[in-house]
C-alpha cells in the first residue's frame, strides 16, 4: 500500500518525575529531511531519535517536537551566594553616598545581578530518559505512519480512477488510428483522380505515398508504451515499499508518450483525446508528488 509524505503522530511517557511528549509532522520532499527539536539540555536524543525513525521514514520533510515537562516538584534548586550579593548591596550603598543620592537600595535593585544566583539542576539518568523518549517515538512514529498510509490509500483510489480514464483515452487513440490512414488514403484518391482526370490513378504511387503518411502518424509503439506503464502503475500502487519515485518516473514518461502521439497527429478526434490524456496525466502528477 502507497504512503503519503504527509502526515502526523503524537505519543507521551512519563518517567524520572518528567512527561515527556515527541509529535512528528510531516510535508512533501524530494529527499529524506528529518529535523528534531529539543529543550537545550536534551539535545543528546536528536542523532538517537533521528535513527530511530529511520525505520519509519524514507521520504518526506520531517519535523519532530520533544517537549519536556516537570510533574513532581522543582526542576532543579536555587542557591544564594550571599557573600556576593552583600557585596553587591555595600557598593550600591557606596555609590549612592559618592553621588549624593537617598540610599534606598530595594530588592528589585539586587535581582538584576544574575551571579548572585546559580540553578542547580540534579543529575538525570540520560539512559533512563533515552530510553522513555524513543518509546514515546516508536508510539508516535506508528500513528504517523497509519496516517500517511490513510492518506495514502485516498490518493491511491484517485490515481487508480485516473488510470482507469486514460486506460480507455488510449484505447479510444488506439482504434482510431487506422481510421486515419483510411481516410487518408480515400482523400489522396479523390485528389489524384480530380488531377488526373480519366487518367486511371497510379495505384503503386498511392500505396507509396500511403505508406509514407502511415509510417509519421503511426502510434503503435507509443500506444504499447503507455499500456505498459500503465499496467506497472497499477502494480505500484499494491507494493510495499516506498514508490513515489518510480511512480514519478513513469509519469514523466508516460507524458512523452502522449507528447510523441499529439505531434504524429493530425486528426481532430485523436488530438481532443491527447487534451485529455495530459489533463488525467497532470492530476495524477500533482498526486505522486505526495507519495513517499
């Protein structure tokens, strides 16, 4: 089953007194982009959630957001150097007299010299939280994947009734070819006879001119060209592992097929079908783009 590159998936553990939360998003890609983010203190999980994914993911602009939240008491300690901040406080007062000015040194006045505090965070078990985070990756990464597979299996139903459409275009192009050459030959009848008058028409000439138009406007090998992509898109559509790329390989081709048929193509009827092949083409086009 075909997966879109679009997508989204959320899970949360709890554990070293911490929830923690990891939410994948993803959008179209060329390639492979996964992005992780982290609260600074954390950034040690970024390469180890990335390979993590990496089982997941093959295609697809990837963003993934671990947030970390306390849930049992204070996320670290705050201590006073005291010393300091009397030291602080008696040059405030210092000043104030060298400038003349009212010593009326305030608390606000004190919070603003950061060094007189310093956060001390206890020490946390990186294994522990390692091993919390990529559960919490592998939960998010398996509802990720159910909606790129959803999404997937919608735009899957959409291309297969694309194909469907053109399947029928071409086998409209198909039979209408010999038609052509029919009518082409009756025409360069009628005008050989008209120039010709009672003089009987050459009918080795106009087998040899006939032959000549056959050869530019046959579509024969085109015809069996696009059937054959077509009949390989719809094996793609079934697979298993990631295709978008095949699947955009063979659209581009399938176009120059029915680029070559409209050039080789002098006959209204076959030139409206070739509108119509590069419309039902096109759409399927702007959906392999967001196929992984």
């Amino acid at each position: 089953m075909i997966r879109s590159m679009t997508g989204y998936g959320t899970a949360q553990e709890t554990g070293v007194g911490k929830r923690f939360t990891v939410e994948i998003k993803s959008v179209n890609h060329r390639y492979s982009d996964v992005s992780v983010k982290t609260p600074r203190n954390y950034s040690y999980l970024e390469e180890k959630v990335k390979k993590c994914l990496s089982g997941y993911i093959s295609r697809g602009k990837v963003d993934v957001y671990i947030t970390v939240e306390n849930i049992e008491g204070a996320d670290g300690e705050v201590l006073l150097n005291t010393p300091l901040a009397k030291s602080y406080y008696e040059a405030l007062k210092k000043l104030c007299d060298a400038l003349s000015f009212d010593s009326n040194v305030r608390i606000d006045h004190m919070t603003r010299f950061s060094d007189i505090f310093t956060v001390v965070k206890p020490e946390e078990d990186t294994d522990e939280i390692t091993a919390i985070v990529l559960k919490a990756t592998e939960e998010a990464a398996k509802s990720f994947v159910e909606m790129r597979k959803a999404e997937g299996a919608r735009l899957a139903e959409n291309m297969l009734a694309e194909l469907d459409i053109i399947a029928t275009y071409v086998d409209e192009v198909e039979k209408a070819s010999p038609r052509v050459i029919s009518e082409y030959t009756s025409r360069m009848r009628e005008r050989m006879s008209e120039i010709l008058g009672s003089v009987p028409v050459d009918e080795g000439r106009l087998l040899n001119e006939v032959a000549v138009f056959a050869d530019k406007v046959n579509v024969n090998e085109e015809i069996v060209r696009l059937k054959s992509h077509i009949k390989q898109m719809r094996i793609l559509m079934n697979a298993s592992e990631p295709v978008g790329k095949k699947l955009d390989f063979l659209i581009q081709e399938m176009n120059r097929e029915v680029n070559t048929t409209g050039s080789k193509s002098n006959d209204i009827d076959i030139v409206k079908r070739v509108i119509d092949l590069k419309a039902c083409i096109e759409k399927i086009r702007e959906q392999v783009q967001n196929i992984e």
